[in-house]
C-alpha cells in the first residue's frame, strides 16, 4: 500500500465514522420509530453483552469447555447470585472476579 492510499484509506474510515455517530444529531427533530422497534431495542444492550460474555464462560479456544472444574463456571454462579442479591453491577463484576481468582490461586483450577 502506498503513502497514498494509506492517507486516502484513513480519511474514508474518519468520514464514515463521522457520518455514522453524528446520524442521530443531523435531524431537526426526533425521528419517529414504532413502537415494536422500540420495545425491541431495549433488549439490545443486554443480547450484545450476552453475545461477548457467553462464549467466554463455556468455550476455551473454540471448543466448549469438557470438565465442570473451570473456575468460570463457580465464579459465574457466585456473580449471578450477587446480582439477584443487591442489583449493584460493579459488585458483581468485582465478586465473580473474587470467585474467579480465588478458585483459580486456591484450588488450581
């Protein structure tokens, strides 16, 4: 690739960029969306954090995990029962990390 088409290439990438976040404050008003596609897109946070995290609880390099003795698992089952307990993200986060690690150090999962 050539100075060139290095420089052309990165000045496409930062229009498309700038065109694709500032969509939604081009408008003068609100644009309308129906109401299923709304009620649909509440749930798209949590279907893309999904997407990220559940193969990394059950694979290990692309195949499914063969034991129960993954320190994922116990340290999955600590996090989610955290979150029902107090509803506090953080908190869970840090508690499946604690599980996690202590499983990991203490047992040599």
């Amino acid at each position: 690739m050539t100075t060139l088409e290095g420089v052309i290439a990165i000045l496409g990438m930062a229009l498309i960029t700038l065109v694709t976040r500032a969509f939604f404050l081009l408008p003068d008003r609100e644009l309308p969306l129906p109401a299923w596609l709304q009620q649909g897109l509440r749930y798209a946070p949590l279907a893309a954090l999904v997407a990220v995290i559940a193969p990394e609880i059950v694979m290990t390099q692309g195949q499914l995990i063969s034991t129960w003795r993954d320190a994922r698992l116990p340290a999955v089952v600590v996090a989610t029962a955290y979150f029902y307990w107090r509803r506090d993200i953080l908190g869970t986060i840090l508690t499946g990390t604690a599980a996690f690690l202590l499983i990991r150090l203490g047992l040599g999962w």
